[in-house]
C-alpha cells in the first residue's frame, strides 16, 4: 500500500505547480527523489484530455493524482485499464476513490500491467480554461533487509512519464 508521507509529497509537488503558470514539466531534478514531475495542461470547459501510462509488472500499487487551481469549477477523471475495464468514482473497494472541490485521486492495489488510460473531462471551466496537473506514483515493494524497521518492506516510487494528447 502506498504510504502516506508519498501521497502527501505528490499532493505538494502539485501544489507547486498549480503556483506557477503551465508551461510544460518541471526538471526531474528539481523534486524531491521518488516524486513524478507533474504533468500539468491547459482545459478547456466540455474538453478531454487524455492521458496514457504504460505501467509495469510487479507494482504494489498505483496512484493517479488530479488537482486543479479553481475549486470553482469542476473536472472528473476515470481510467482506462488495459483490458478496457472503466475505473472510476464508483469503484468497489480495493480501489480508493476520494474527491473533493479541486483534488481527485485513486489509489490502485495491484495494478494489472500494460497501458493505462486516464481521461480527464472539465465540466465546468472559466472562459479560456485552467491548468490542471496529474501525478501518477508507482509504488513498488522491495525485499525486506537485516536492517528493516517496523515495516516488511519498504515502498519505493518511480518515476513514470505520460503523453497528452486532446481527445474529442
């Protein structure tokens, strides 16, 4: 399961950008180790983005992370999984859904490999639109060591790249 101080992180790197005007993807660098670069885009209201993520075999889990900047209006997100199964806000559990006025997440245990889609539709925007930014953390278990503590093993995020491109 995903730990909560990478959910937290995520959440703040997002923040950050949402600061800042949309112009493409911060450096790798720049962020903390383990943290996504955010890739942040420009909606329109009634307008899709989507989002394809190739994901790897032998992840513990998967969060897909939408914020926007102006609670005012309203974006939803749902998922594509490889085998073209739907995931969204009414998900059964193991999948977490949580939502509130400008933050959408799922967390996804056991995530099955291959291409994912995330769509991202604005039902509401302002005139001319808004940044939005999503952030996707694979979380892999790695084997317990001698020197472990509490935990049986220790989660570890990687970094994944996304491609955009407007649908419809």
């Amino acid at each position: 399961m995903i730990k909560a101080e990478s959910v937290i992180l995520a959440l703040i790197v997002v923040f950050m950008a949402l600061s800042f005007p949309c112009s493409g993807q911060a450096e790798q660098g720049a962020l903390p180790e383990g943290v996504t670069v955010p890739l942040c885009r420009h909606i329109n209201a009634s307008e899709t983005q989507v989002l394809d993520h190739f994901m790897t075999p032998n992840l513990s889990s998967v969060s897909f992370i939408l914020t926007w900047g102006n609670a005012s209006f309203d974006l939803m997100m749902a998922l594509r999984k490889p085998d073209g199964a739907i995931v969204n806000s009414s998900a059964d559990l193991p999948v977490v859904f949580q939502r509130n006025r400008s933050l959408q997440y799922y967390i996804i245990p056991d995530p099955e490999p291959g291409e994912w889609r995330a769509d991202v539709f604005a039902r509401t925007a302002p005139e001319g639109g808004m940044d939005c930014c999503l952030v996707v953390l694979e979380e892999t278990a790695s084997e317990p060591t001698d020197d472990s503590s509490d935990d049986a093993a220790e989660n570890q995020s990687s970094e994944v790249c996304l491609e955009c491109s407007q649908d419809g």
